[in-house]
C-alpha cells in the first residue's frame, strides 16, 4: 500500500503517516520521485484499514498494490531507476553500456587481451567470471581469488570497470572488494541467502533471469536484494528453457518491454546465453537494444575455439568492433545512444 501526500504536505504530517505505519508493526519508506511525495509501507498489509490513512491530515490518496513485489515495482516509483556503476556509466538513462569479455578468467594474459580488445572495440565495461557456476562439478570452476586479482589488473591497464560473478554467500564480500559490479548468474536467481546477502553489500547487482523462471519470478528475486537493503540492482534478460535444440535458450526478448512496465528497476540483455552460438548474436544483440534494452552483455574471447567455457558463443573481438559500430548508427534512431568512453587505452 502506498500513502500519496498532498503537494503542500508538511513535514509533520509527513512524520504522522510514517509514525502511524510503524505504530501498525509495518516497515515505512518514503518513495522519492519527480512527480509526488509517497510513503511505501511493506509487511503484511492484509489487514490494514486504508480509510484510517486517508483521514489524516496531508493524505491526498492511497493506492493498493496489484503486484507481489513492491519495492521494485512500478506502482511503487513511477520513475525508472539509473544505476551508476561507475563515473559517466549508468543503466537505465539514454545511454546504454556494453559489457564484454570471456566467460571465464582463464589466466593474466587471456583476461589482459580480451580487456584490451573489447576496450578497443568500444565496450564500456569488462566481464569474466573468476567463480563460474558450472552445471557438473567436472567442469572448469573458475580460477577463484587469484582471477579477482587478475580481473583488477585488466581492468586497470584498460580502464574499464569489472562485472564478476558470486556464487554463494560466503564468497559474496570477497566479490564486491573487486567487481565494480557483482553479478548473481542464472542458476542462483532463486538462492535466496545470496540474494539476502547481496543486500549487505556496497555495490550494484546484476542479476539474471533464472534458467525457467517467470518474470514475476525474476521480480520477487530483484525484491529479496531490495528489501535487504540494495536497490541498485540490475535485471539481465538472457534466455530461457525451451523445447528447441537448435538453440541453447529462447532469448525471451518480449521480456524487456514486460519487466519496463512492471517495475522501475533497468533490464539489459545477454544474447552470447539467449542464443548459445556467436552467428545469432550480433543480430540478437540489436534487437534486443530495439526492444528498449538498457545494456547489453556480450561474451567475447581472444581466440574462442580455444575458450574454456561458452567458446562456440564467444564473439571474436572483430565482431564485437562491428556490433558495436553498427549500434551507434541504429540506436540513436530510437532516441538512445552507445555510452562512450573518453580516456585513451593505456
Ligand atoms: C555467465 O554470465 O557466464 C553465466 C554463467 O551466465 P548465466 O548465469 O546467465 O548462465
Ligand atoms: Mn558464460
């Protein structure tokens, strides 16, 4: 439930509304936004009598809530978030970011080209992960803190800010110490004592779109990480379970416009995991910005045949320099722009 106030309300009467939320053992928020002066109120509101705000004094309205999030809806802040994620690169404005690189850190020289390359090619942010969420423990884990450190001195020879996975809640600290921001992959989306944890932490959350999950889902996932105390959070679009081998996913592109109207939170799109092979992703890619994503993420390898992980989906830096030429001439026809950086390579 939401407290509207009048545009004249007092101070006081602001601190009534707050007062007499608390008094009923619920949380109060205020919302700030451009248009109005609100106060949220979450906890279990299934009991509370609405008329009893509406009688006091600077109440212009009350509103229920339709949906089962709150705090990352857009019934609660009309206004779309930005998150800044670093100076001049946010998510959500006009300007749309490119985060590139491999999937994996693999080793100083891997991550130190591939941060070079995609920097070259016009990408404003650097990914790899040094904890990798495999789906058989057979598989190449990730080369932990030792590609953290790696990742920060890549990201220092390139000047682009780093976005790295954590896996659990107790590597979750150690994470945010280097990722500018620190991303919560697909398999973890409903793991909800990462996503409790993510709320402690300093940083913006990216969080992606769980391998079969419901858009509601995604949004119940972004309020745990909310509602723990961070809302810089991020949502990613990148694909989902379907009944089709000749992709890895169905790259749910409807979702973007979907999750807009539903909560004020940014939603980019990862096409590398929505289509699992690198000839569908340049395309996949502006399509997705055409479709009001509001970053991409793009996986890119040095040399992808011989990548240790998501290779066949690996663009080769080359490719990456097209995309993202090609995304300068189309975006600004949807009134957009590619974030640009100023600063020389190193
Ligand atoms: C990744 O970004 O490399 C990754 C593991 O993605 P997802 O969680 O979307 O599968
Ligand atoms: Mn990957």
């Amino acid at each position: 439930m939401i407290v509207i106030m009048r545009t004249d309300a007092t101070r006081d009467e602001i601190s009534g509304v707050t007062a007499t939320i608390r008094d009923l053992g619920l949380r109060a928020q205020r919302i700030s936004g451009n248009q109005r002066t609100a106060i949220g109120m979450t906890g279990d509101v299934s009991n509370v009598d609405e008329s009893r705000f509406r009688a006091l004094p600077g109440v212009r309205d009350v509103v229920q809530m339709t949906q089962p999030f709150k705090l990352v809806s857009r019934e609660w802040k009309p206004d779309t978030t930005v998150v800044e994620v670093a100076e001049g690169i946010s998510f959500g404005g006009n300007s749309i970011p490119i985060i590139a690189g491999p999937c994996s850190v693999e080793s100083e020289e891997q991550i130190t080209e591939a941060a070079l390359e995609v920097r070259a090619a016009g990408a404003t942010l650097l990914r790899g992960g040094a904890f990798k969420p495999r789906s058989s423990p057979y598989s190449f884990q990730g080369l932990g803190v030792p590609g953290l450190e790696m990742l920060a001195r890549a990201s220092e020879r390139s000047g682009l800010p780093v976005v790295t996975e954590a896996v659990d809640p107790e590597g979750i600290a150690i994470v945010s110490e280097y990722a500018d921001v620190v991303q919560i992959g697909a398999r973890n989306m409903q793991n909800f004592s990462l996503l409790k944890r993510a709320g402690d932490i300093d940083k913006p959350i990216l969080l992606k779109r769980g391998l079969a999950s419901t858009i509601v889902e995604l949004l119940l996932s972004a309020e745990y990480i909310a509602a723990s105390g961070n809302d810089r959070i991020i949502l990613c679009e990148r694909g989902i379970r379907g009944f089709d081998t000749s992709v890895r996913n169905v790259f749910d592109l409807t979702s973007i416009p979907v999750v807009q109207s539903l909560s004020h939170l940014p939603i980019i799109a990862d096409p590398s995991h929505g289509t699992g092979f690198r000839e569908y992703v340049p395309r996949m890619a502006l399509a997705a910005i055409v479709a009001g994503a509001d970053g991409l993420m793009v996986e890119v390898h040095p040399d992808p045949v011989r990548a240790v992980s998501d290779g066949a989906q690996s663009l080769y830096p080359a490719q990456l320099a097209k995309l993202i030429a090609q995304a300068r001439e189309i975006i600004p026809t949807i009134g957009r722009e590619v974030t640009q950086l100023d600063a020389a390579v190193a």
